[in-house]
C-alpha cells in the first residue's frame, strides 16, 4: 500500500479512506451504517413489494413512488457495501474503471431522483387543480413516457463529466478522502488543471437541481392559488394532506442537493464536513422516504396490513387504517 504523499506514476486503482479523521472509530460505525443500510433497503423494498401487488396502489402517483423506491435501492446498493468493506477493513481499493462507474451511477441516480420528485410534482397539480381531468391528462401512457424520459436523462446529465473526469490523469494520490467516489474528492487527485471540468460539472449540477426546482415552486404556486379558491375548509385540508408527503420531499432532496454542491464550493470545509453534507443527500434521504410515505399515508399502511399480517401487532392501527382506506 502506497504513501499518501508518494506520487505515483499513473493510477491503477484508489483506495477509500472513509472518513477522515475518524479511522480509530470504525469499529462502532460499521453497526451503525450497516444498520442504516438493513433499514434502508427494507424499508424501501417494503413499497417497491406493496406497490406490485396492490391493486389499490397502481395509480400514477403510487408508480412515480414505486420509481422512487428502486431508485434509493440502487443509490444504497451503490455505495455502502463498499463503505462497510472499508469499515470493517476487508478490502479498501477499488479499481479505476470501478470508481468512475460508481461516481456515474451514483450521481445518475441522484439526478433521476430529482427529475422524479418534479413529475411528481406536476402530478400532484393535475389532481388538485384539475381532478376532472386527471385520469386523461395523467394516462397510462403520459405517465410511462414521463418515468422514461426522467430515467434516460438522469443517466445522460452526468455522462460527459464522468467520462472526462476517467480520462484525466492521476498521479498526486490515490486515497480517495470520502466514504465512497465522490466526483470533487476524486478530481482533486488529479495532476493537470481541471477547473474548466469541475466549474462545468457544478454548472450541470446546479442546472440539474435548480431547473427542476423552479418548476416545482411555480407548480405548488399554481397549486396554494387553486386550495385557496375552494370554498370549504375541509376542501382545503384535504388538498393540502395530499401534498404534504411530496412538500416534505422536495425539501430532503432540492434543499440538500444545494447545500452538497454549494458547500463544496467553500474551501473551508474539512473532509468531514463535506461527507457530513454528502450524507444529508446519499444516506438519509432514502432511509427517510419510505419512513414518510408508510406513516403518512393510509393505503400503504393498509396494504402493509393486508399483505404482510401486521393486524396482530398493531390490532386497533390497522383496522382503523383499513376503515379510513374504504
């Protein structure tokens, strides 16, 4: 294993450090992040599972949330099972074409996630300020073409700077300071100038999460114009209850992905710091989700009830639940 401060003729592979600073403690975070990964995966396997099987739940809005859950499976399964092998001090190195894919699908993954949370936004327009027309204008097809069209761009976006990044090359260091490839970490290994590279990738970064965010501001605008025109109360409870799910998300994800690539701009920021703010984003977010849409929303927890027997756990929840649901 090389020095950190040895340069190195061309790199052949990196190695994850995880995080810095806190090696001494990598005994007691591997139960914790390999309890956050269990979580995680459970959690949103449980609706990827109930959404399939459900009748009631093949709806646009509960496929947008099916998407939604193989996404956060996938960005997971991208990224802490490495994470644990450094932990537990398994296998620290990962070959160079393996960490520019996980950089790629990683950010991929994110970038679809956001696309995801717009249309599911505009989703949730069309059923509160035009519940009349709701089944024409959100089909079957409309919303396949939407979920596809979301999924190609998402893979697309990143796919330059990923590529130009792999082609740069490396030979101050390989020890990556970040718990997984993290593209600025990754790029500032490397032995020739490539500001023009890292300013385009916060240019599509920013581009990527600020473009969509705007839609969904101008949408809810749309959206608290329509609430506030309904005549009773009630109306209006009920239209904000629907909505209230997908405000919590757009908040976990348009407000995080800003402070990830914001705060990498600051150069203050230690290693830590900058993985602490990567989590917000990678790790809690798709730990949260299912967390919202099970507890928040009844016919998840009715299916839950119904496909998986829960009634004798939770006897007075889930009949409840099952009343409110019909």
């Amino acid at each position: 294993m090389s020095d950190p401060n040895t340069s190195l003729p061309s790199a052949s592979y990196f190695i994850i450090v995880g995080v810095p600073g806190l090696q001494e403690h990598y005994t007691t975070l591997f139960p914790i992040f390999l309890l956050l990964f269990l979580a995680t995966i459970l959690g949103n396997l449980l609706i990827v599972v109930l959404v399939a099987l459900d009748p009631r739940l093949h709806t646009p809005m509960y496929f947008f949330l099916w998407n939604l859950a193989v996404l956060d499976v996938l960005l997971t399964t991208a990224m802490i099972p490495k994470l644990l092998a450094v932990l537990w001090g398994h296998d620290r190195t990962i070959s160079f074409m393996g960490c520019f894919l996980q950089m790629y699908f990683i950010i991929s993954i994110a970038a679809v996630e956001i696309f995801l949370v717009a249309a599911m936004a505009y989703d949730r327009y069309v059923a509160i300020v035009k519940p009349l027309h709701y089944n024409t204008i959100i089909s079957t097809r409309v919303c396949l073409t939407m979920t596809a069209t979301v999924w190609v761009l998402g893979f697309l976006v990143p796919l330059v700077s990923v590529a130009l990044a792999s082609s740069v090359p490396y030979c101050t260091s390989n020890y990556v300071l970040h718990c997984f490839c993290d593209y600025p970490t990754v790029m500032s290994l490397a032995c020739a100038d490539v500001m023009a590279q890292v300013n385009f990738a916060l240019f599509l970064a920013m581009v990527v999460d600020w473009g969509p965010f705007v839609f969904v501001l101008f949408t809810y605008c749309r959206i608290i114009i329509s609430v506030l025109k309904m005549k009773t109360v009630e109306s209006r409870k009920k239209a904000f209850y629907m909505c209230s799910s997908h405000v919590v998300l757009v908040v976990l994800y348009y407000v995080s992905s800003a402070v990830v690539y914001i705060g990498l701009r600051v150069d203050s920021i230690s290693p830590i710091g900058r993985i602490f703010i990567g989590g917000l984003n990678y790790f809690l977010t798709p730990l949260v989700n299912p967390i919202i849409y099970s507890l928040r929303n009844k016919k998840i927890m009715a299916a839950t009830q119904r496909y998986f027997a829960l009634k004798s756990v939770f006897p007075h929840t889930a009949k409840n639940t099952v009343r409110a649901v019909e």
